[in-house]
C-alpha cells in the first residue's frame, strides 16, 4: 500500500502542469482598439497543440495555437480593408472554464484584451 501511495504522490505534478483540457464550445470576447467582437468557437485540445475553428458575424476563422501549462497562445487570420491579417492572443487559463489575456494585431500597431468562458 505504501508504494501506491509513493506512486500517486510522484505522478501529482506531472497532472498539475498539463492544465485542463479547452476541448469544447467557447464563448470569446475580443476587444481592440474600441473594437469589441464576440465569437463562438469550437476547440479540439491535445497535448500542447490546440487548434479549432471561431465564429462571429464577419465570418469564420481557423485557429492554430499551443499551451504550455496555464499559458495559452493562438493565432487566426482576419481580413480587414480587403486584407488579411493576424490576430495574435496570449494569456493565462486561470481554470477549466476561463481563459483571459491580451490580443495584438500587429499589421495595424492595435492591443487589446480577451475573456474565454467555456460554454456547458
């Protein structure tokens, strides 16, 4: 019994540095510049790569990113003007269900923030 316990306890911090699985239905909130957009995005969430699509009334994106423990980093393209352009998001998972941070969009020099909240 002694060596289950030993076993549990050394196993513990590889668990804690995974973080929580983001697969599933989000709702995101991105606002840059004075400009606010909500999305709904479906994530798929292995190992450190996370990759999906997001949805809001000027379209659908594609999503590509990776965490590494409670850090989360992901890109899309947007097309503004007749031109695309990358999003950038960086932040923190601070749960299972929220994920807030910061957005850059460096074809236009603009910063922002964004909240995740998982969708049940």
């Amino acid at each position: 019994m002694k060596w289950l316990m030993t076993a549990l306890l050394a196993a513990a911090p590889a668990f804690a540095l995974e973080g929580p699985s983001l697969s599933g239905k989000w709702q995101l909130y991105l606002s840059v510049s004075g400009y606010d957009v909500n999305m709904e995005c479906t994530f798929s969430h292995e190992g450190e790569a996370v990759s999906g699509r997001c949805a809001s009334d000027n379209g659908t994106v594609e999503v590509k990113g990776k965490t590494d423990g409670k850090s989360i980093h992901w890109t899309f393209a947007s097309e503004g003007g007749g031109e695309k352009h990358d999003v950038i998001l960086k932040g923190v998972i601070e749960s299972a269900t929220k994920i807030r941070g910061g957005v850059e969009v460096p074809a236009y020099g603009v910063e922002g923030e964004f909240t995740a909240t998982k969708k049940e």
